[in-house]
C-alpha cells in the first residue's frame, strides 16, 4: 500500500554545504561586530544593540567546522571514533556520522537530551485484506497491538494484545491468514473492535496515560491512524479516538534525522540501516510494534527528538509542523457512538 508522499530530506551534500555556509555567516558576524565602535558601524551608521542571535555563540562555529570534520571520515574512522566514546558502533555509514554528528552537538552545547515525553505508545494494525485490493475494499482492524516505550531506560514496560472480530467480511482470505499468521479460529472467538477499543481505553488507564504520564503515540507510516483507525471507527459507528489524533510516524522522523530518502525508511529497511535485525514473524502487529519501538529507542539514543508530525483533522490526514511546541496525547476516554 503506497503511503501519504513526504518530502524528500536534505542529503549530505547539502549539508556540507550548510555547514560552509554557517562558517562563513559567523566569520561574517565576527567582523562585522569587531568593526563597530561606541555604537557605530565601519560607514559611521548609527547602530541599535541587538540582543543577538544564538547561532552568534562561537560553539556554532566549533560544531559546524566539527561537521564538515565527521563527513570527511570514513567508516572504519567513524566506527574508530564512536567506540572511543563507547557509543554504538552498528549501522550504516550515514547513520553513524549523524550518531558522531549529535554526540559532539550534544557536548558542545551541554544539552539534555531527555525525551518530552515518559513514554511512547506504538501501534501497529493488522486489518483484513486481499491479494490486490480493490481501492473501494474495507479494511477492518484484526490485531490491535500496543508497546509501551519508556523513553527514559529506552525499554518496553508492557504490551498489549487483542485480536478482532471483522463484521464486514467476518471471512478472512487465504493470502490475509497467510500473510499475518493470524487465523479463522482466532478472529472468530475474539471480540468486537468497540469492546476492544474499551480495554485498550482501561490498559492505558492503569498505565496512568495522559494523567501521571506524558505520552504520545507513534506508528510505521500514515496508514494505520489516518486509513485503518479511521475506517473501522466507521464501520463500528464510533467517533474516532481523540487520544489517537496526533501520532508521531517514524518513518518521517527517520528519513529527516538520518537524511535518507523515502525509500529507505521501510521497518526492516530502517532496522538494516541500524544494524539491526528483525526479530520475530512480519507483519505480526506485536511483533512489528516490537520492532518498530527498537527503532525509535536507537534513534532517541541518537539524539532525536521525536516529535508528532501527523494528525486527523474532520477526517483528513494532515502534517504537524515541527516548529509547534511539544504536546502529549489526552488521557484516553471511553468509545462514543455516533449521532
């Protein structure tokens, strides 16, 4: 299923270019500030004190001359250099310049690195479907998964697990069992998507979920929130979950951090790129949650600040701008019917 487009990030290339270009902007400052006296500038032009930027700070300048340093090296130098640090030293070579990259950022500035939120709730759907469906087929959830993230020890506290019985096509397709390992027998003795959506609403309750703890959920791509969510709550008659509205997707936030294209933003692409493999069955919704939430453990450790990039607005997928200040989901309330 092809996802929503998003924007191809900047590649190295242009980031060495940035890099030159601060250089020279902070060179520029530096003589431009030394060339005023007693308020005035080389021309004798009156000037008013500017509070300053804070890419005036000369660490800019440290950390960009650091940067064009870092894509210069080659890998075994930058593998060399992280195990110095006693920092991860898998993955490929453009994830372990940006690792260097936000270690020797981090020092400069002293900056913290913590998480906004306590915890990260992955989610990861498994929904009926057919070789080749037709663009009008109905999706209904089947598994609804859940892993719970703790951003600050960057392990999985908890999981949750339910499977789903469809109502539209209560029948599930060879290529459907076969592709998620989930069968006839299992979908049938399970329970609706409302009463399930009701125990998911009490787990994370218990977890004390937009109460005690800030969270926010994060799936792989746009398809599960803004298709599978919001097509099921159709089906079963409810309004869609407000705790659910914004979600972070991972693979944007990959693709920005690491400066890769689209393409290599795919969960066992992601987890190559890692140096990681796939542990457990594709297209397991657990075991893809899993694995989606080893993901977004290694990049925290990056240094990346995951953020909600995606949101439902009156039933539509729409993009959160990063410059938007960081917001936890509301504390989860029961399903609603419809009017």
């Amino acid at each position: 299923m092809e996802e929503q487009k998003e924007n191809r990030p900047l590649q190295d290339k242009d980031e060495d270019e940035l890099c030159r270009t601060m250089v020279k902007s902070l060179d520029l400052i530096g003589n431009k500030q030394r060339s005023r006296i007693d308020g005035q500038d080389k021309w004798g032009i009156s000037t008013i004190p500017s509070c300053g930027s804070d890419f005036s700070d000369p660490v800019y300048k440290e950390i960009a001359i650091a940067n064009g340093h870092v894509n210069r090296m080659s890998k075994d130098e930058l593998k060399q250099k992280l195990g110095e640090f006693k920092l991860d030293t898998r993955g490929v070579k453009d994830v372990l310049r940006k690792r260097l990259k936000n270690y020797y950022k981090k020092q400069k500035l002293h900056k913290d690195s913590a998480c906004y939120y306590d915890y990260i709730c992955v989610i990861d759907f498994e929904a009926t479907c057919e070789e080749g469906n037709s663009p009008d087929f109905v999706h209904e959830i089947i598994e609804f998964p859940i892993v719970l993230l703790n951003t600050r020890t960057l392990e999985i506290d908890d999981v949750f697990q339910r499977y789903v019985r469809p109502e539209i096509n209560p029948q599930l397709s060879d290529f459907c069992i076969k592709l998620t390992g989930i069968t006839q027998e299992v979908v049938d003795q399970a329970d609706t998507f409302t009463n399930v959506l009701h125990s998911v609403v009490d787990w994370m309750r218990e977890k004390e979920l937009g109460s005690k703890y800030k969270y926010a959920i994060l799936t792989d791509g746009s398809w599960d929130m803004s298709k599978f969510l919001n097509m099921q709550c159709c089906v079963s008659r409810i309004r869609y979950p407000r705790f659910a509205k914004k979600w972070i997707n991972i693979r944007k936030c990959y693709g920005n951090f690491y400066k890769v294209p689209r393409n290599q933003t795919k969960l066992t692409t992601m987890l190559e790129k890692l140096g990681m493999c796939y542990d457990g069955r594709l297209h397991s919704g657990l075991d893809d949650s899993k694995n989606i939430g080893r993901i977004a453990a290694r990049m925290l450790q990056d240094g990346c600040e995951l953020h909600v990039n995606e949101r439902m607005h009156a039933g539509q997928l729409m993009t959160v701008s990063s410059s938007l200040p960081f917001e936890g989901a509301p504390t989860p309330q029961n399903p609603q019917l419809k009017n």
